[in-house]
C-alpha cells in the first residue's frame, strides 16, 4: 500500500513535467506578430483603456458640439459622423 501514493505523485510528477515542456515548446514558438496581438488584446480589456476611450469620445463630441452650438465650424459636427467612423 506504501508504494501506491508514491506511484500516483510519480504519476503526477510526469504529467506537470510533460505539461511545463509543451508549454515552454509553444512560447518558444510565438511569432512577433502573435506577441505584438496578445500586447495589444491584453492592454484593450483593461477598464482603463475603457475609461480613455470613453473621456476621448465624450471630448471629441463636447468641443465639437460647443464649437457648432457658437457658431464656429466644427471639425465633425453633430451627429458626429467621424466619431463614429464614417468618413463620407
């Protein structure tokens, strides 16, 4: 009964092992490119990134929409169609 849990650690031993190896092999194996998008992906979920996007949207529309409501010709007046990524 003794040499049962130590088989079973042996066992398991093996498998974290063989685990850590086919990890380390597909991090070897990551292109720049497959780098440069998990960077990019891994920064965009943050809920800062939100936060920014948001502040930048709601300014584009304020001075845009200050701009137009005195008068003065606004880069992209409401309905803001640049903001909203139409350009024609």
């Amino acid at each position: 009964m003794d040499t049962e849990p130590d088989a079973i650690q042996d066992s398991v031993l093996e498998n974290v092992k063989a685990i850590s190896a086919l990890y380390q092999r597909a991090e070897r194996e990551v292109t720049r490119h497959q780098r440069v998008v998990e960077v990019v992906t891994s920064a965009a979920a943050r809920p800062r990134t939100l936060y920014v996007v948001a502040a930048l949207a709601l300014g584009w529309a304020l001075v845009n929409g200050v701009v137009a409501a005195y008068g003065g010709r606004a880069i992209d007046p409401p309905p803001f169609y640049w903001l909203q990524g139409r350009w024609g």
